[in-house]
C-alpha cells in the first residue's frame, strides 16, 4: 500500500508501487526483441553512431553536440518537474536488464535531492522526470553524475557505460506533462518491443510526482 501524498514545495511525492502493481524478475526470460537489439548491435559493432542529440535539437541547432541546460526555472505556484533522457555510450543496449533496473533504483533513491518520478529503462537509453526537492538543490548535471556514481557502485561491471551528459526539459503545463508521460511510455511499443506498453517490465515510479498548479 503507498504511503500518503507527503507535499513538498508545489508538487506531492510519495512512494508507490510500479505502475500500480508489484513487478517479478524471477525466472523471467530476457525479452526476445531486447535479445535481437543485442545482437544486432554486435553485428555492426564499430559502425554505431553516438547519438548525443534530441530529434529537436537537431533540427533547430544541427551544429550542437552537446545538450544546452537552462537552470530551472521556479515560477510563483508552478511545479519544477523535468524530462530527462540519459542514453549510454554509442547507444549499447545493455541496460534493459532486472539487475540493471534494481541498481538504478536504488540509485535515484539515494540521489535525494531530486525525486524521480515516472521511469522507463529502454535497453540503450532512459526516460525520467524528476522534480527538486530542496530549494537549493543541485543542478541537474551534478545530481546525474552523483547517481551514476551510485549505479557504478552497485554494478561496477557497467561502470563507465553512460553518455557524460544528458537531455532535459522542463515541463511547462499540466497538459504538457500528460501528453510527455503518454509519449514516453509508449516508447517499447514504438520500438516493437512489446504490444502494450504495461508489458515493458523496466518502467514504475520512484515517487509520484503530481502537478499541483494549473
């Protein structure tokens, strides 16, 4: 059972169960599709591109090679939640794993300066949205290499996997927030990995993070 909504600032956290049910590793076998990417990265090993852009980025700023991040933006009875999107070096898919989905957790619990909410690990990327839960808390690119310092801890075997920097955006509106949630969790559908987007077992909430403005 989730514990009550504890607020804090301008959004609500609280720690539930994924996606409203409780998920099972055990005896589970690797998803074919994710076994299929694996292989079919070690057949064009060496001829993978490092993505290290967004889609849009790369159609407004074809030159950038890098993520610009803005500092967060804190507007009087609005929510800070950002969408963050870390992707591993030349996009290996290594990450679509039970022990890999267990040591990011237990990461981004101990990285408690900012909550994360809603997460999905694809095998060579993640989507998270993560909210400050101090006033003076971190910038996004400190707490992200603190939490990867922590994954690393965990599984030393896949230290050194990650891109160094990583893509966020901050979310604007309720509406906005919605239709990104829908978006990203659709993402193993999209990619054929799944039917449906509640099969894909490498997503849940870390805390809830609720819009309480507009």
């Amino acid at each position: 059972m989730a514990r009550p909504l504890v607020r804090i600032g301008v959004f609500a956290t609280g720690s539930g169960r994924v996606n409203g049910t409780a998920i099972s590793f055990g005896g589970r076998a690797y998803p074919r599709a994710v076994r299929g990417l694996i292989a079919e990265h070690t057949h064009n090993k060496g001829r993978m591109p490092m993505l290290n852009t967004s889609p849009t980025s790369l159609r407004l700023f074809p030159n950038r090679r890098h993520p610009s991040h803005h500092a967060m933006a804190h507007r009087h009875n609005t929510p800070v939640i950002l969408h963050v999107t870390v992707c591993t070096v030349e996009r290996q898919p290594l990450l679509a794993l039970p022990a890999v989905h267990d040591a990011l957790c237990s990461s981004w619990r101990a990285a408690t300066k900012l909550a994360v909410g809603y997460y999905i690990i694809m095998p060579e990327h993640i989507h998270f949205f993560a909210a400050p839960t101090e006033c003076d808390a971190p910038d996004l690119r400190t707490w992200a290499r603190y939490w990867k310092r922590m994954f690393s801890q965990r599984m030393p075997e896949m230290a050194g996997i990650w891109q160094a920097d990583c893509w966020d955006t901050q979310m604007r509106s309720a509406d906005l927030y919605r239709r990104k949630l829908e978006y990203v969790e659709l993402n193993p559908v999209r990619k054929g990995l799944v039917a449906k987007a509640g099969d894909w077992p490498y997503q849940g909430r870390i805390q809830e993070l609720i819009w309480l403005g507009d």
